[in-house]
C-alpha cells in the first residue's frame, strides 16, 4: 500500500522551552507517466490516486482526447518512484508525437522543461457558457473542502483540487504536494467517471497559475474557485477561455476576476 505521509522527528519550540515531538510529513516521489514505452514527464508527485493523475494528465497534455483512446494503464513502482505506463490504441499512438517535457524539478511548476516557449502558451477551447452558480455556492464548497482535506489536516504541506457540483457540493477532492498534479488527478476522476466538466466548477487552495486556467479549459470547466488570487498571465488566459475566476476565496466572500456573468446577480454589476 502506497504511504502518503510518515512521520518524522522535530523538535518544537512551546511555550517557551523544546519539546521533542512528531510531524507528519507528505509523502513526494518521482512518478513517469510513459506512453508506449517512452518516458513523456516525469513530475515530482504525491503517489496517491495514480491511475487518476496519470488519466488526467493525459488528457490535460492532450495526449488523448478521451479515456477510450487509452487501451490499458499500469502503474509500476520502480527504482526512485513510481511509472504510469499508458498504451495508447493503434490510432491514436499513430498520430502521438512525444513532446519529450522531462519536467524532473521544483513541484510548483507545471510548465517547467517545455522544450519551446510556444507550448508555454498553448492554443485554449473556447469554453461553453452554460453553467449558472450563485454566490453562495462558491463559500459552501471552500467551507466542505477544508473539512475534506485529510492529508492536508495531517501534513499542512499539500495543495487541494476538488469538484463540486453547482449548488457547491463537493464530489471529489484530490491533494498533492503539486497543485497541478491535484488537477490531474480530479481531472482524471471525472473521466474515468464519465462525469463531464462543464456541469460543476472546480476548487483549488492555491494561487491560481496559467498552468491551472490551462489544465481547466482543456477538462472544459467554466468557472474555478480558488483560495489565492491569479498570476497576470492566468488572467489573459481565463479570458482568452472564457473561463470564470472566482478567487480569494475565503468564508462566504470572494472575488470575480474574469468572465462573472455565471455567478447569478453579478451580470447586472459587469
């Protein structure tokens, strides 16, 4: 069974004096997703939910464009981490150009060791404009989604990734010490699930990257809330998407950076 965290040793400064003590800390490993044998990226990853991260992170990179296209998926633990081995069907590995992202580094990007700066800023869908939230849907999912962090509870030291449907309800909530990874994950949840993007909106406790607006508009979600506000390029390309960003997110207040019309009473503030 994969461990996500363990315990390590600290000494803890309380009350005025050192206390020896325990903390627990997430578990972080290389994981490869390899396409018909070859390497495609290797992220620094928690290795929870495998099968998910690497059906996510396929589509994200949109090395498929559905869950068919993927004939089989094993995950193999090897020497130093862990390998999602995707076999691709006959059409589909025919057309699979590996970009070759041997993204080995820092967690906190999913863009580094993109081999030419055009795939840093990749073509977006433009998204659906279907999905209608109110307000307080955005503070009930944030509110479910902090009771629902259990390894983030335990390590303080993961990022979150939910979906919630509408009314902000959670339906599922991935964590990882790589806020994309989470992504993936619950991106890979709802396909293996056959749930389709577009009728729920997503959640997120970090600041909101390119990488993450991205990875959204591909799944084909029409509004993210997050706990942190967006980086400038995120902003360009929410809007470039069509994608709603409700961002510092905290208790039942929040803020719209981008497309605000899905949020029931702000059309007639925009």
């Amino acid at each position: 069974m994969v461990e996500s965290f363990r315990a390590a040793p600290i000494l803890a400064w309380r009350n005025g004096r050192f206390v020896a003590t325990e903390r627990s800390v997430p578990a972080e490993t290389a994981v490869a997703l390899s396409v018909n044998g070859s390497t495609h990226a290797v992220m620094m990853a928690t290795p929870d939910d495998l099968e998910d991260f690497a059906v996510g992170l396929a589509l994200n990179e949109r090395i498929v464009r559905h869950p068919d296209e993927i004939e089989a998926l094993e995950i193999e633990e090897a020497e130093g981490g862990y390998d999602c081995r995707l076999w691709l069907d006959a059409s589909r590995a025919a057309t699979y150009v590996a970009q070759r992202r041997l993204m080995t580094g820092p967690v906190g990007c999913g863009l580094c060791g993109a081999e030419s700066l055009e795939k840093t800023r990749p073509d977006l869908p433009r998204l659906s404009d279907r999905l209608r939230v109110a307000p307080e849907a955005i503070g009930r999912a944030m509110e479910e989604l902090g009771a629902r962090q259990v390894l983030g509870a335990r390590t303080r030291a993961v990022h979150a990734a939910a979906f919630a449907s509408a009314d902000g309800t959670i339906e599922v909530v991935r964590e990882d010490v790589g806020r994309h990874n989470a992504l993936d994950k619950v991106a890979g949840w709802l396909a293996r699930s056959q749930r389709r993007a577009g009728g729920g909106f997503l959640v997120m406790t970090s600041r909101v990257s390119v990488e993450l607006v991205q990875k959204a508009a591909v799944m084909g979600c029409e509004l993210m809330a997050a706990v942190s506000a967006p980086t400038a390029l995120a902003l360009d390309s929410a809007e470039e998407a069509g994608l709603t960003l409700a961002v510092v997110a905290r208790g039942a207040d929040f803020e719209l950076a981008s497309h605000p019309h899905r949020i029931r009473g702000a059309e007639a503030e925009s």
